[in-house]
C-alpha cells in the first residue's frame, strides 16, 4: 500500500509536535522514521495509524483519503517498545486475538497462527504465556499478531528498544527478511541511526517536529544536505569546523589550515553556489572514518586521547576550537601528545552557520 503524508501538522496547544510534513510512501517500502526524542516521531506514526488525528492536512492511503477513517477501519497492524500482549493468555492465544475479534473460527485462527508462526519461528512457544518468553520471544509474538490478520500496512515503534545489543541486530535482520518475503509496506520508528541505516529502504529524519532530509540511508550519509543530518547520522558523529572561501582556498577560521577544494572530493548540497562564489562563509565537515594519517596532509595537530576498540582506533584531537576525531586502524606506535598530519577522503560543504547550529541544537 503506499501512503501519502500531505501537509500534516499536530499541535498540541501551542507546540508544534509535527510541522507541515510532506511524503510519500512506496508500496511494499521500508521506511525509518528517525530522530532525537520528542522530534515528533511517534505522533508522526500515531497520525497514521489513527490513534490520533492531524490538526491539519490529509492522509491517504492508496489515494484513499483516511484522515477521518478510526484506527480499526485502517487495516494496520501495529507493533509497540513494550509488546502489550496478554500476560494471562498464551502465546498462541495472543496471536490469535486479532482473528477472534474478527469472528475466524477456531479451527481457521489455529491454522493462521500456525503459518505465521512458522515465519517467525515461534512455532514451539505457541504453549507459553508471556512471563516465561524472553524479550526478543515476546517481541516475535507481538510481530506475529500484528501480521496474522494480513494487514496493507505495518508500524512498529520503537520495537527493540528493550533488548540488548546482540539480540537487536539479529530480530532488525529478521524484520527486514520478513517484511521483503511478505511485501508489506512498513513504517519503523527508532531514535537509533545504526538501526535506521541498516534496516531501511528510505529514511525520514526529523527535529523538532520538522522534515530535516528524506532518502536512501546512503544518501543522508554520503550527502547529507545540512548539519544537522552529518551530524546525526555516523558514529563517531562528523567533524565539523567553521571556515571561509576564497575562490578555490578554504581556510579554516580557528586554525592556520588551507585546503584547496579543486584536490577533495566535495559534497556540497549547493555545490553551484560553492563554485560560482569567490567568497564565502562555510561549515566544513569531515567524517572520522574520511580522515586518514599521512604526514603531508594540511590538517595537523596533537593527539588529545587514543580509544581502541578492536582492530580499531579512535584518535582524538583538538582543531582550532573543536574537538575532532579519526577513525583509522590501529597502530601501536601512536600515543598521546604526539603531534600527527591528516588528509581527507571527502570533504562535506555547508552554508549553514555552525555557530547558529550549534544554539538551536544545544551542542
């Protein structure tokens, strides 16, 4: 089913919880909602779903317009961070509810749970109840009684915030295998941008209830177009340094380095602007793992910290009045205070005021 998001705006008194937002949705897509808390997230899945209604704007699906259709009219299956399912009925029991409250026969339900539990691979926990499942069981089993009724859309918030590290990327992969052999159009909210990345086909970024960028996972990482998506996407986060431009010369403001933009490869979201101007004020980003050691790179400084992780190291470092980081291998020659050259892969370009930035996000 695809869905369209058409000027919808919540407001919640005088909060804007969603501003203004528009989409669309392709069928059998995808799609993260992604965000730091209280970006409008959840209301935004909420005002799908129908449990709550846009203050303005419509919603269609299917270029249906269900904007005034109540949730159980809308067909969804829904999937919750806490997995409310029945703690006095058993597994098979609470899959089956949706099909009961449909009026299935008995026998019909049976043979419905059995298949979708199969998928899910639950079919042994059918006996259980809830308290002697595991989070991630619990989780396949409110998965499962949100597709056994064959919903056109699924909407899962925030649904492994709950278990651990390990346990996450391994039901993310399977969400992700499960929701392409069934075809389902899917809307997943998470506040994690590893998660995002790795589970979506397109990516809504949203702050403070506005749409910042919307796209592939490689396209916001690869060519964010603003300073909030280089920043909110990439662990460590990007590098970012005030700088100015004189024709092809970017000379950054707090430090005594030059680079000259005809050797890097740029992306910058107005990249004609970039080189019709002969000056300008700019952001300069670079991601940890874009900066490599090499001792006649024009960026130098002195290392502040070393953090091993593995076969790899995070190298941090002080550039003007910011604090950078490089993500390279790690070398055991390396130490503190050592005094160390960089270059870079890609250099991300923005006329965005990183001082201004940085106020309205509190970083």
């Amino acid at each position: 089913m695809k869905i369209k998001l058409e000027n919808i705006s919540r407001v919640f008194q005088e909060i804007k919880a969603v501003d203004n937002l528009n989409i669309e949705i392709k069928d059998g897509s995808l799609l993260s909602i992604l965000g730091p808390s209280g970006c409008g997230k959840s209301t935004t899945l909420s005002l799908i779903s129908g449990l709550d209604h846009p203050t303005d704007g419509d919603i269609y699906f299917d270029n249906v317009n269900v904007s005034d259709v109540l949730a159980e009219d809308r067909n969804i299956g829904m999937v919750f961070q806490d997995y409310a399912l029945y703690p006095h009925m058993s597994a098979q029991d609470n899959i089956a509810f949706p099909l009961k409250m449909k009026g299935m026969k008995k026998r019909d339900r049976l043979i419905e749970v059995q298949k979708i539990s199969k998928l899910l691979h639950i079919n042994d926990l059918l006996k259980r109840k809830p308290g002697k499942l595991s989070g991630g069981q619990q989780q396949r089993v409110a998965i499962a009684r949100a597709l056994v009724k064959e919903p056109d859309l699924l909407l899962l918030d925030e649904p492994l915030s709950n278990l651990d590290a390990r346990l996450r990327i391994k039901l993310r992969d399977d969400i992700k295998s499960l929701q392409k052999k069934l075809n389902i159009t899917t809307i997943f909210v998470t506040h994690d941008q590893e998660e995002a990345m790795s589970i979506s086909d397109k990516i809504l970024l949203l702050n403070k209830g506005k749409l910042v960028q919307y796209g592939s996972p490689m396209d916001l990482y690869l060519a964010p177009n603003n300073i909030f998506t280089g920043k909110f996407l990439g662990n460590p986060p990007m590098n970012l340094a005030k700088a100015n431009k004189i024709h092809n010369e970017i000379f950054f403001d707090d430090s005594d380095i030059k680079l000259n933009s005809d050797n890097y490869k740029i992306n910058c979201p107005d990249i004609k602007l970039f080189k019709s101007d002969e000056k300008a004020n700019l952001t300069i980003g670079i991601r940890p793992e874009d900066l490599y050691i090499d001792s006649n790179g024009p960026i130098k400084s002195n290392i502040k910290s070393i953090q091993t992780l593995g076969k790899e190291a995070y190298i941090k470092f002080d550039l003007g009045n910011e604090s950078w980081i490089c993500s390279s291998n790690w070398n055991r020659e390396l130490k503190v205070g050592d005094t160390i050259s960089f270059q870079a892969k890609l250099i991300h370009i923005f006329f965005e005021n990183l001082d201004k930035y940085n106020e309205i996000n509190g970083a």
